[in-house]
C-alpha cells in the first residue's frame, strides 16, 4: 500500500518542489502525502539531488468507538533521488529509500457488537507489528509536447526480496498511474494523485 502513496521521482520538469496526496487512499481514510524538494539543480557532472517525505495515516480507525476497538496504524518513508537529464524532455533518475510502519491494534468488546454477544474473541484482543523496508529504485521521465509528463521506473525490496513497477501519466495537479507487483496477491494497483507544484 505505502508504495502506491510514494512518488520518488524528481518533481517535475522547471520546478523544484511538489506535494502531492493519493486520492483513492484518502476516500477510504488512509491519509497521505508525498513532500519533494530538488536541494541542488544539475549541474556540469553533478546530477540534480531530490529529497523527500512519504507518509500515510489509516485515520478511519479513530472513529470508531473506544469501547469497541483502539488502534493505530501509519508509516512514513524518507527517500533520496539523483537524477540527470538525458535530452531537455528526457530525465533519468535513481534513488533509495527507507519505509517505516507500524500497526497497533486493541479489541476491547467486540462481542458487544454482536447478536446476543455470542461470539466473544476478547482472547485474541491484540495486533502489534512493524516494518522497516529499504529499497532502490530507477526510472525515466519524458516531457511530452503537450507539457504531460509520463514516469517509468521499477524499484526492489533488498530485505525483501520483491519487485516493483509502475507508469504515472501527470498533468500539473493531477497523475494517473499504475503499479505491478509480481510478488504480490493484487497484482496490479491504480491510483490518482493530487499535486501541487512550484
């Protein structure tokens, strides 16, 4: 899931900052942004260096009542992306980054929600787990005559073991894509980003 909300790529093409939300995500009350900044433009053999903030918060569990469930679960990943440009539309970049979540669940009455309280699973009242991912990744970008921007790239979860990829199409506060996951249950994921950039 944190991988669809992500955006490593450099921000786009004549500008230097971008932030952007996942939409689908947030209909269904798993918050998120992408924060991007370019601290350094190319520059003869040094390549243009983007740093960068993910982070989501599944915030729909706070509605529910307390009596019945407590819990959280969000995770954020901090990335660092070097990129140079092959052509004035063509960009090629590469990267790092490091994904953190955790997942605290506590069932405190869910037999309260039941039919005469017939099913009482107050034994099993507590999930707790974490992860922390590192992964690389690369790509291209290409700026197209009509000032849309179409991003390639493929990333791989060293401790993991597992690959990814996707296409973004974006306009300027907008971006369609889709992510494969070989390894995965759903295969394939789309998404729509809302952005900003400047």
């Amino acid at each position: 899931m944190n991988t669809d909300m992500e955006s490593p790529a450099p921000p786009p093409f004549d500008t230097r900052f971008q932030f952007s939300t996942e939409f689908s995500w947030d209909l269904i009350t798993a918050l998120n942004m992408n924060l991007k900044f370019m601290v350094f433009r190319e520059k003869a053999f040094w390549p243009s260096i983007t740093v960068g903030l993910s982070g989501w918060n599944m915030a729909g569990l706070y509605i529910i009542p307390k009596k019945y469930f407590t819990g959280s679960c969000w995770g954020i990943t901090p990335f660092l992306t070097l990129s140079r440009e092959l052509k004035s539309d063509m960009r090629f970049f590469l990267g790092a980054k490091y994904a953190m979540g955790f997942l605290d669940f506590q069932i405190n009455a869910l037999a309260g929600m039941m039919p005469g309280g017939l099913f009482d699973i107050s034994s099993l009242s507590r999930i707790k787990t974490s992860y922390r991912d590192f992964a690389v990744f690369t790509g291209l970008n290409y700026l197209t005559p009509r000032e849309r921007e179409v991003t390639a790239l493929a990333g791989y979860y060293l401790p993991l073991r597992k690959m990814y990829a996707g296409v973004i199409y974006s306009k300027k506060n907008s971006a369609f894509g889709i992510m494969l996951y070989p390894d995965s249950f759903l295969l394939v994921h789309l998404f729509v980003n809302l952005q900003f950039s400047i």
